[in-house]
C-alpha cells in the first residue's frame, strides 16, 4: 500500500507538469491506482491488519483526494470543450 501511495503520488506530480493533452491519461491512472487502495484496505481490516477506525479515517483522506481529481478532470474537459469552440 506504501508503494501504491507513491505511485500515485508520482502520477499526480507528472500530471501537474504535463502538458494538457498528457494531463488526462494520469489522473485515470491515479483514480484506478485509488480504487486499488481502497480495496487494499477493505482486505486489510478483514484481516484485521488494521483497525476499523484507521481503516474509516484512511477511506474518507482517499476520498477527498479523489474528489481533487474528480474536479481536475472535470476542469480538463471544460478546457478541452471551451478549445474545441472557438
């Protein structure tokens, strides 16, 4: 799960710094790698690897971070829509 959080951290930074056109790709490759996480977790609690109230806090945190990236994918495709009519 470490390793996940890095690459997705990873994807978030190239994202922020790639052209737009390169900018969609990864923030899809960062909502798949959150929803990985989010199964991960489940597993964890069920294996009691961690507690259900670690497990509440670390889903609601990857929440928010998939809500930035829901609203930055949206941002992207107003700009590609605003591109395309001139």
């Amino acid at each position: 799960m470490e390793e996940r959080l890095q690459v997705l951290l990873a994807d978030l930074i190239r994202a922020k710094y790639s052209p737009i056109a390169g900018k969609e790709g990864l923030l899809r490759q960062v909502n798949i790698e959150l929803e990985v996480l989010r199964f991960q977790l489940r597993q964890a609690v069920d294996l009691r690897a961690i507690p259900l109230g670690a497990q509440e806090s670390l889903l609601d945190r990857l929440r928010g971070i998939g809500d930035q990236v829901g609203g930055w994918t949206r941002s992207l495709a107003v700009r590609a829509g605003e591109s395309r009519n001139p």
